[in-house]
C-alpha cells in the first residue's frame, strides 16, 4: 500500500459529541484515493451521516460538535479552516448529493436556474457559457429533451430524474470529491439501477471520488472499491469490497451480512389448510380527477381489475415499484378506501360495499400492519392502552383484554412491563413489534403488512420477518405482504403478485414469479435488484 | 423469538413526576399571576379605601402614605382602583378564553372529520370572521346592556372561528396518520376516535391559543371600556382606568402607567404559561 499516491481526503481519529457531551463518534478513521469509490456502510445510528456531515464542516451548530481528530482534504487541513473557505471547497472541488431530491431543490426556481446559480457562485462565465455548460451536464446525465428540462420545475419531474438534476449539479464544477449519502434510498430498483450506473459512469469520465453513505449491502456489493463498516459511532472493519464482503474478519460486519435477506424464493411449502380467508375478485380503484367546469376530467385508475387469492396460513407478497398501486389494494382491502368496483371477500363475506355500521364485525377478520412504526402508534397512548383498544370495542372487558395483551407482548418477544411505557421509549423494531401484536390482539384471520418491514435497519428486519414467519406457523394467520424489496419478499412470500401501473402483470408461486419470470417487467426487476450478484449468506458463513 | 428483550430504560413515572422542572421565568410567572388572582379575589383584604370613593378635594394627588399610588381625576385612590380592577381583566381573559375553547373545540373537532359538516360550518364561521371584531363587539354591547355577561360573549364571538379553524385544521392533518387508521380498523366509534386519537393532537395548539385569546380579551376589554361601548367607569377595570388617565397622562403619567404594567405583567405571565404548558403536554417536546 506504501507506493499510493496521496489520499485525496484523510479522517484521522475524528471524535464528534453532542452539545452536552455525549460522543457520537469514537475516533473514525478512514481515507478515500482519488478516483476510488468509498463506502460508508451501517445501520442507523451508526454516524455514517454524522461522518460524512463534519468533513464538510456541515455539523448543525449547537446540536454537534468536533472534539478532536484531523480531516485533510488534498492536504489541506479542513477542520480549523474559515468558514469562507470551507464553502469555496464546497461545490469547487467537493460537492454532496442527499437522500430526498424533492427537499434538496428549491420547488420556485427552474432547474436550469439552479445549477446556472451554481456556476454563477463559482466560476466566471457569462451568461452564454453558463447555459452551454449547464445543458452539458444536463445532457451528461442522460436527461431527455434537455431544453425543456433546463426551463422545468422540480415538481414536473420525476424522483429519479430529480436526482439525476442534483448529480448534474453536483458535477458541473467537476468536484474531485462526491459525498452522496443514500442517494438512492428514496427511489425505485430500476430508477436506483440507472442511478448507480450513472454514478459508476460520470466517476470513470471525471476520475471523480465517490464517498457512498448507505445502509444496503446490496448497493455496495454493487458500486464500492472499498467498503467502511461502521457501527455505534466506530469503525468496525475497513478493506477492499470484495475482502469485507466476500472474507469480513469482523461479527458484526458477518451478522449484517447474514441479515441481508437472499434473492432465492424460499422452499415452497405444503400447502395447508384449504380455506379460503381473503377473495379479491377484479377489484378496481379509480381515484376521481378534479371537477372542471361542467364535467370531471377522466380519474386515476390506481388498481385495475385485481384479482387473488390467498387460503389460511400462507402469505402472498404484492411486489412493485412506487404508484403500481399496491398501497391501494391494501387500502381497499382494509376498506379504508372504497373501491370503484370488484368484490374482496374475507372469510366469505364480501365486504367492499358494506356500511360503515355493517362492516364492524367484519373489522376484526383483517388487521393491519403499517410502514412507519413511528406513526401507527399513538404517541400519547401507552403500550397496554393501545393494545386492548380493539379487543374492548368488540365487547372484551378490561381484565381479559389486559392478559392477552401480556400474552402477546411475551409472543413477539418483549418484556410484559412494555405494557405501561409509551411508544418513544422503544425503538423502532421495537415498535413494529408492538403494532404486529395489536394487529394479533384482533384474532384476525388475515394480516395486511404494508411495507412493514422497509423503515426498519436490515438486522432489525430480519428479526421482524423471523418473527412474522414464526407467528404464522403457531398462529396460522394469512399474510398479504406488501413491498417493493424482491429480496424480503423471496424470504417470506409462498405466492407473489406483481403489479404495475395499477394491473397485475404476473401471478404465481414464489418459485414461478422469482425463480423463473415470465413477464419482461418481473425480469426488469430482477436484474436490477442491487447485490444480485452477491451470495451474502455464503459470505457470512465463511 | 420469544425470549425478552431487556430495554434498559428507567421505571415508567407518573405524569406529575415527568412534568420538567420549571426555569426561572416560568415560576415567577406563575408566582404574579397567583399573585394577582390572589389580590382581585380577596380585593378588600387588600385596600382600605373603596375604588367608587369620590374625594374631589384630593383629585390627582401624588403617592402617599394614605394613597399608594396616588389619586385619579375624581381623587379615588388609584391602587385600590387597580387592585378591584383585576378582577374584572381576569374574569374576561379567562372567561373568554375557557368558553370560546370549550365552544369552539367541539364544533372544529366536527368540522374536521365530517367533510359535509365541514362546508357549512366553515361558511358559517367564514361568515363571522368577514365582520371585524371590535364592531362586532359594539354592536352586540349596544344591543344590549353593557353588562360583564355581554362584553364578554361580545369579546368572544369573533374568537371562535380561530378556535374552530386551527382545531380543524390540526384534525385534517391527524386524521392522515396511521395510529389514527389502526384506530378506524379495530372498530373504534367515532366518538372515541375523536376524544382519544383526534382531541390531544389539537390541546398543545389549543393551550398556546387560549392563552393569546386570554390577552386578547383582557386588551379588547379595555378598548370596549376605551371606546365608552365596555363596562362603565363605576366598575373599575385596566381599561377604563387607562382609558381615564390618558387625559392627564402628561401631568399624571402614573394614571396610564400602573395600570399599564399590571396589564402587560399579567398578558406577559399568562404567555409565559402558555408555552410552558405546551412543551411539558407533548411527550415529543421533551428533548430526553
């Protein structure tokens, strides 16, 4: 390693404590080469994002602090430099990419607008220069019709299109340093896909380093030189990718490894009883457009003549990238939406146009399970009131609906005296533990998991799904599944559903739709499934 | 999978227990505004001359042994004045404050969670708002008698629109969340689901606007009695007393000025409260 050239940017030992002196990180070190492409790799909480934020002097003040430690930029020291000078190295030299793009733009200026602004900061070009260069970079980033582009609003654009505007503007001043941190994490696999491959591109043409902050291993397989593993505000193992991936020396860098779910379907199983719990017949949601002035422009049709069914104890996945309409079967399932038309029977009762009134005993057959753990329990309620609400609206007194609360907190594996906390005190998996045993405290016969599984760190999602599995088997409770992650839905999922701009365009085991697809979109989504390439488990076993 | 997870975090405590210790500000504003209501409930504990007693040989004294804080136009002795003046203020601040939330609450809580309701009863307080409110409030005072019982329902007409508007508003955006969805899917009546999950999200909100109505009140008060459309000067308040003494205020300036600071003390304090109050209702406020 001593023949090397110079680290392009060097954090030695870089320690950062909170405003009241609690440390967040504990001596980090790493360097990056000019041209390499650096991962940042942890959970949340783990400081990747403080790391990345104090190397460019962005710590938000009076919140963090720099306690000690060195980061040299091109040999430059950078902590101690003015803040002028600080923010001439930011854009010239290094520029940052964010996870939201929509937040990153500003939603009153074109976005030609914007990145003329930043050569205008910069550089010294006249207004004719700036155009030229700006439709460059538009064009480097493979945006389509880059004149119409350069005069568009954010909100005209797509999220993958966004971010494609924010790499352009990032690049326009040919930085020698990118920090993207989870520049993908919001957008879809084939829009992630493009987005690395472009990344990949522009640093090959520009000799540009790449600091990747991310949480998916997946992502790095696919993109990093040299990975970083951090964990609790350290650095647990650094090395060439195929090193820290393929040999890791480190449990932690083997334990998040053996999390990351395989792209495999799961071995199919017996099928059981043959009950039929849910009947979606040629369900159809059409959101109405807005009224004009003598008649209501033509609506959305989010969900277009669904159809499935699912016996007891199994789960279907519905797989699909975001506006496939998956939300919105699940909210017509749920009956939280009305749907347009079709039929959705849960145990043999067609529930879709029931009343309000008439759908009450229906209710407690189909629970659900939200995204967000953070919001789909009441800040204000604590744990045993939120767990004995729905029983003791269907006539349980409070003695009982308190025991089974016990008994299920036990279930999903958390102590009983969680009953008396309130839901900040849990963390998140924590708190998704929680609803998953509000949703069983119904004695549903069919459980509805909207992305329950996504806002949730890979190691904690393991233990979710684990658990979700293991319920399944003792309780044999069926499982709609709903995700845009193939690989969670390899592990879990008996049947998959894909959906696409509202119609289902494939239908079948989880070995037919994931091991052999049919339908060109399936295999779209396949291919661009990051890692696929990986055998992680082989990995964490070595 | 079944095994418990320790949490390593402290016993749950009761609520009074996680209330935080208050800073500097807050006790003192606690301490004079129990210190006011103190001295407006037991007023005559505290004065020894009458606020209505007329002594025309001794009109616009300085402060003296006798006269605290000296005497007005009419020679009644302005701290007594002041003293019985607080009760009047208070009741209408808290008066005004408590009805129109207790009003207003219900009627935004309807508005924001039945969409048909919410066309008319919003039309019907859009309608309220278009009159300006010190207009509003002559009109209804000259309607009637000038009472306290009409000043103060004059005062809190034009109130509750905001009440209803920003309870409303707060339920448009809660009913969105999650939590409130798992509600509706466990078959919580509406009724439950409006006092549980829907009612809380706007008492923060809710807090901090009725401590502003409660200023608001005790300064439109004091315009009405200004404006001779308020409660008559043989009743004394803080508004009538400062609306008087802006007569004399460049030979007297204590006649605007005393009274004055008890206002702005008690608006201040009641502020102060107001935030104090909020922080501690939401657990997310709470920084550990």
């Amino acid at each position: 390693m001593a023949c090397e050239q110079a680290p392009l940017l060097q954090v030695e030992n870089l320690r950062v404590a909170t405003a009241e002196g609690r440390p967040i990180l504990h001596g980090v070190s790493f360097h990056i080469q000019p041209g390499e492409t650096l991962c940042l790799v942890g959970e949340s909480g783990s400081g990747k994002s403080v790391a990345s934020l104090a190397t460019l002097g962005l710590l938000p003040k009076g919140a963090l602090q720099v306690e000690g430690g060195t980061i040299t930029f091109a040999g430059e020291a950078l902590l101690g430099a003015s803040a002028r000078r600080l923010k001439a190295l930011r854009g010239n030299r290094v520029a940052m990419i964010f996870q939201e793009p929509m937040t990153a733009l500003n939603p009153v200026l074109s976005v030609g607008r914007q990145i003329d602004e930043v050569l205008c900061c910069h550089t010294r070009l006249d207004a004719a220069e700036r155009r030229a260069k700006t439709l460059d970079a538009l064009a480097q980033v493979h945006l389509p019709d880059i004149q119409r582009i350069y005069g568009a609003y954010p909100h005209r654009l797509s999220g993958g299109q966004r971010q494609r505007i924010m790499i352009a503007m990032a690049l326009v001043l040919e930085p020698t340093l990118l920090i993207a941190d989870e520049p993908t994490t919001a957008l879809d696999v084939t829009t992630q896909q493009q987005i690395l491959t472009l990344i990949r591109e522009l640093q090959q043409r520009h000799g540009t380093a790449v600091l990747f902050i991310t949480h998916d291993m997946g992502v790095v397989a696919d993109i990093a030189d040299r990975v970083c593993v951090m964990h609790q505000g350290q650095v647990v193992e650094q090395g060439a990718a195929a090193q820290v991936l393929g040999q890791p020396r480190q449990a932690y860098t083997r334990q998040l490894l053996a999390a990351v779910p395989a792209l495999a379907p799961r071995a199919p199983r017996a099928a059981g009883s043959a009950q039929v719990v849910l009947d979606v017949v040629e369900l159809s949601m059409v959101y109405p457009g807005p009224r004009r002035l003598l008649r209501r422009s033509p609506g959305t049709c989010a969900a277009d003549q669904v159809s499935f069914n699912l016996t007891r104890g199994r789960t279907l996945g519905i797989v699909g990238e975001s506006g496939s309409g998956k939300s919105t079967v699940a909210r017509c399932l749920m009956r939280l939406l009305t749907p347009s038309a079709g039929a959705v029977r849960v145990t043999g009762k067609d529930i879709s146009e029931l009343s309000a009134a008439g759908l009450k005993p229906h209710r407690k057959r189909i629970q659900m399970i939200f995204q967000d753990p953070n919001r789909s329990l009441n800040p204000r309620r604590s744990i045993a009131q939120s767990l004995i609400e729905g029983p003791m609206n269907y006539g349980i007194d409070r003695a009982e609906a308190l025991t089974r609360a016990q008994r299920l907190l036990e279930l999903v594996g958390l102590p009983a005296d969680a009953l008396g906390r309130y839901p900040h005190q849990f963390s998140g998996g924590q708190r998704q533990r929680i609803a998953i045993a509000r949703a069983l405290a119904m004695e549903p016969d069919v459980i509805v998991a909207d992305e329950a599984v996504s806002a949730l760190d890979v190691s904690v999602q393991a233990q979710v799904l684990e658990l979700l599995d293991g319920l399944q088997q003792r309780l044999g409770v069926a499982i709609v599944f709903i995700t845009h992650d193939l690989r969670v839905a390899a592990q879990l999922c008996d049947e998959v559903l894909v959906m696409r701009r509202g119609q289902v365009v494939e239908y079948g085991t989880a070995a037919q739709v994931l091991g052999a697809p049919q339908h060109t979109y399936t295999q779209q989504l396949m291919a661009a499934v990051p890692g696929k390439a990986w055998d992680f488990s082989a990995a964490a076993r070595s | 999978m079944s095994k418990p997870v320790s949490l390593g975090l402290p016993a749950p405590r009761r609520r009074w227990a996680k209330l935080p210790r208050p800073p500097l500000a807050v006790a003192l504003a606690a301490l004079v505004l129990l210190a006011l209501i103190g001295m407006a409930v037991f007023a005559p504990w505290f004065t020894h001359h009458a606020p209505q007693a007329l002594a025309p040989a001794l009109r616009l004294k300085g402060p003296s042994a006798e006269f605290w804080l000296g005497t007005d136009a009419y020679g009644r002795d302005l701290y007594s004045r002041i003293v019985y003046g607080a009760r009047v203020s208070l009741t209408v601040g808290l008066g005004v404050a408590v009805f129109s939330v207790a009003i207003g609450l219900p009627l935004g809580l309807l508005a924001g969670y039945f969409r048909t309701l919410d066309a008319l009863l919003m039309r019907v307080m859009d309608g309220l708002m278009a009159v300006p409110g010190i207009l509003l409030a002559i009109a209804i005072v000259s309607l009637s008698s000038a009472g306290l019982a009409t000043v103060m329902v004059a005062i809190m007409l034009p109130e509750i629109p905001q009440v209803v508007r920003l309870v409303r508003s707060r339920v448009l955006s809660a009913r969105e969340e999650p939590y409130v969805e798992a509600a509706v899917l466990m078959g919580t009546s509406t009724f439950k689901l409006l006092a549980r999950h829907l009612m809380p999200n706007t008492l923060a909100p809710l807090i901090v606007q009725g401590t502003y109505i409660c200023a608001s009140a005790i300064l439109t008060e004091a315009i009405l009695s200004f404006l001779g459309a308020g409660i008559g000067t043989e009743t004394p308040t803080w508004g009538n007393i400062i609306a008087e003494g802006r007569l004399y205020f460049q030979l007297k300036p204590g006649l605007v000025l005393w009274a004055g600071l008890a206002l702005s003390l008690c608006i201040v304090s009641i502020n102060l409260l107001g935030d104090a109050a909020r922080d501690a209702l939401d657990p997310r406020m709470k920084k550990r």
